[in-house]
C-alpha cells in the first residue's frame, strides 16, 4: 500500500453529552439529546436508528457540518464522510473526482494520477477510471465516493446510509468491499444506518459457507430423526414382530457390519456405474433433442407433445419391451434408464429456450450472432439455470428407473443393490433389505443436493437468488 495511504496512530472520536436542537417556527426540535460514546483506534462502530433519530445530525456535527447545542464532539485526526448519495461531481471522471481529493490534499499531477488508478483497483473499478457518473451504476458511484474518501488520506471515516438506496445484491458487495478496506488499513469507521441488518458484522467467507452449510443441513438431520423415532415407536408398538420389523438400531448395526465386507461396496459400485453410464447417454440425448426440436419448427409441431407424453410415462412400461428386444441385459437396463431420463432433460432445455429473454436475442443478434453461434453465445448460456433443473429432474427419474430394472430386469450376472434386494427378500432378510433402502435414499438425497448446490451457484452467480 502506498505510505500516502498510511494511518495515522494517534485517533479516535469521542462524543460527551451532545445536543442538537433546531429552531423551528416558535419552537425548537431536538434532534440529539445527551448522546455520549467513545470510538477507539481502528474501530468499526455502527449507529443504528430510525428515519428522523438524528444519526444523520450527529455525523454532520464530527464533520463539522453543524454546530451542537450543548455538549462536545470531537474527533482526534482527519475526517471524510460519504453520503446517503455519491454525490459525485458530474463534470469529472471516476478518476477526476478522486483525483480531486488528492489535489486538494496538495499531492503533485504526476503521483495524483497513479495513486487515483491505485484507489479505484482498490475498489475494484479497473476499467471505469474514465467513466463520468452518469455512466456509472449506483453500486459504483458509491465505489467511487469510497475511493475518493480514501484519498483523503483520513484518520476517521464517517458513513451516512451510504448504500440505503442500492439494491440488495449490490449492497451485500459493498459491505464486503468496506469491510476488507477497513481490515486492510484499519480506518476508525463510524457507519450510521436504519437497517439492522447492515449493522450486524460481515461474516467471513468460511462463515458464510458453514452457516449455508448448516442451513441446508440441519432439516434434513432433523427429519431423519422424527423418521427413526416414528420408526421406532411403530416398533414397540407390537404392530408387527422385531423379525418381520426390526427397529433402528439393529438395522444401523447391521449396516455398519455391511459396509466393512468389499462386496457390499462392488454391489454400489455396480450400481452406480449403469446410473452414470445410463445418465450420461440420456443428458446427450436429451440435449440434442431439445436443440432439434427449438431450431426445426416443424419437428416442434411434430415432436413437442410427443415430448410432454414421454415424461408422463413410467418408465415400468419400458420393461417388457426392453426385455423382449435385448433380453435379461445391461442393454435393457439402460434403455429403461435412458427414456425415464431424457424426456425429463430435453424439457428442461427447451423450456428455458423457450423463456430466454427476447432483449437478449437481439442484443446477441445486434452483435452479429446468428443460427448456432446464437444458440452457442445467447441462447443455451441463458437457458442454463432450466438446463440444471432438467438435468436434477433426469436424475431423479433414471435413479428410480434403475432401481426398477435392477429388481425387475434382474440381470443376475453382476452383483448390485438390485440383485442384493431380491436376494433379501428371498430369505428373507429384513434388516438387509431396510440396510438397502437406507443405502439407496442416501445416495439418491447426495446426488439431489450436489444438483441442488450447482444450480444455487448458477443463480448466486446470476443475481437471481443463490438460495432458491
């Protein structure tokens, strides 16, 4: 960091017994009444109130703006204060206006232009230095007031509702941005607000992402329990004997005893291979089709219903056929995979190709994109949050598909969770086959939540809701 922009050491602010009354017709309004407080080196103080409480007074009587009535405030260094507005001066660049700062401070033309270039890359602005406000969104003007608060080279830095009027996204940006600036070089920041919100610390990034963690997990760590406890209480309820109703705990025994023998982990694997094998050739499908059926309107009139009929179909249907064309095989198998899957993906495409905003077509049109470069550069990016909600839908459908053929196709050959189903139920084995249902709902609930977390990082990414 540049030594222009070193802190000094010696403030702080301290405001004793402060009062601010205005006149007004014949009588007096108190905006601020015995207001004490004390703000250390390098604090970061928020003053949270409502609309008319005085928080805007009391920042305007540090500056120096008002004069109290009664009482002191006083600030040990040098202050710059951002405003409720940017307040940017029209006629001058990003650059201009915080170059402005600088010359005021008596910094030469030659450094004042590095260290202006050098603040704006601290707010991350590198390519808008030579923007006027008018071109600049409300996010980067306050960026750009930030900056040139900075240049003021202050001790204290007061904030007056600096992102009130900015939508959420932008402000939650701002705040990190302010956030890591004061942790970088350890201003005393005095910000006022009316949202409590604001007003709470900025999480750290890992956080962040252990609370979203542990938001998305803890109801379905809950719901897992009142299952096992229903589960159990069914139990001692008598309605069936522990040999044909095993409680819980013997069946999470056994699964511990399960998962420490290899073939238990072959039987998953082997499944999980037709899945993904199954799935893969179903999102290709899928994708293909749902470009054919958007680009050739004819093969829209002629297919599209069709489309709608397939993803209505259970995949049981597939059964006798796929076992009359290719017998007790891996090849029916997967073609039952395969049709309960892509109907599900070739709709989610086209839905989102149907819904891709037409201001976005000609905007690729006017840049001279056209057919499949269209399709390549507009079209299928902006489809992309349906394209995942088909692809999650697909899984759900081969997932369940493949479940059925395993029991039903029962392609023996191979060891799988199937055939370990039907070889427990043959027995039976009841605490066996409840060890396989836990096994395929966990695996089922894994592969859901990986689509669920890359279609919420599509739409953080977007702006469209990372939580949705």
């Amino acid at each position: 960091m540049s030594k222009l922009l070193a802190l000094s050491e010696k403030h702080a602010l301290s405001v004793d017994r402060l009062t601010v009354a205005f006149a007004y017709e014949d009588q007096l309004l108190l905006a601020l009444d015995g207001a004490t407080f004390e703000v250390k080196r390098g604090e970061f103080v928020c003053v949270v109130g409502a609309s008319g409480s005085g928080k805007s007074t009391l920042l305007n009587v540090l500056a120096g703006l008002d004069r109290p009535s009664a009482g002191r405030a006083h600030v040990h260094g040098r202050v710059a204060m951002i405003f409720q507005e940017a307040t940017l001066l029209p006629w001058l660049t990003a650059t201009g206006n915080v170059e402005l700062a600088l010359e005021l401070r008596g910094i030469k033309a030659p450094e004042r232009r590095a260290l202006a270039y050098e603040l704006l890359a601290r707010v991350h602005l590198v390519g808008f230095e030579k923007r006027r406000p008018h071109e600049l969104s409300g996010g980067m003007k306050q960026r750009v007031a930030l900056a040139r608060a900075l240049a003021q080279d202050a001790d204290v830095l007061l904030m007056d509702e600096p992102f009130a009027a900015l939508d959420a996204i932008s402000r939650d940006l701002l705040h990190e941005e302010l956030e890591r600036i004061w942790k970088e070089s350890r201003l005393t920041v005095l910000f006022v607000t009316h949202n409590a919100r604001e007003a709470l610390p900025a999480p750290h990034p890992a956080h962040r992402s252990a609370a979203r963690l542990w938001s998305g997990l803890w109801p379905k760590l809950g719901a897992v329990l009142v299952t096992l406890l229903i589960w159990q209480f069914v139990v001692w309820s008598g309605w069936k004997p522990e040999s044909a109703l095993p409680g819980p705990w013997p069946v999470l025994k056994r699964l511990a005893l399960d998962l420490q023998h290899p073939d238990f982990y072959a039987a998953i694997v082997a499944t999980l291979r037709r899945a993904a094998f199954g799935y893969g050739i179903a999102a290709v499908a899928g994708f293909a089709v749902a470009i054919l059926i958007a680009r050739i309107k004819l093969l829209r009139r002629a297919v599209g219903s069709l489309l709608v009929g397939l993803q209505s179909m259970p995949s049981i249907a597939w059964f006798p056929l796929a076992i009359l064309l290719l017998e007790r095989s891996e090849g029916a198998i997967t073609i039952v995979v395969l049709m309960g899957a892509a109907p599900a993906i070739a709709g989610g495409l086209l839905t989102g190709m149907d819904h891709v905003h037409p201001q976005l077509v000609r905007v690729g049109r006017t840049m001279g994109a056209d057919g499949l470069s269209l399709y390549r550069h507009v079209v299928l990016p902006a489809a992309l949050p349906a394209f995942v909600g088909g692809l999650k839908q697909g899984w759900a459908f081969a997932w369940r598909s493949l479940m059925s053929a395993e029991l039903l196709v029962a392609a023996t050959n191979q060891t799988s969770i199937g055939q370990q189903l039907q070889s427990a139920r043959a027995l039976p084995d009841t605490q066996q086959l409840l060890v396989l249902m836990i096994v395929i709902f966990v695996i089922g609930i894994v592969i859901d939540s990986l689509f669920g977390a890359l279609d919420r990082a599509i739409r953080q990414r977007w702006g469209l809701g990372g939580e949705a």
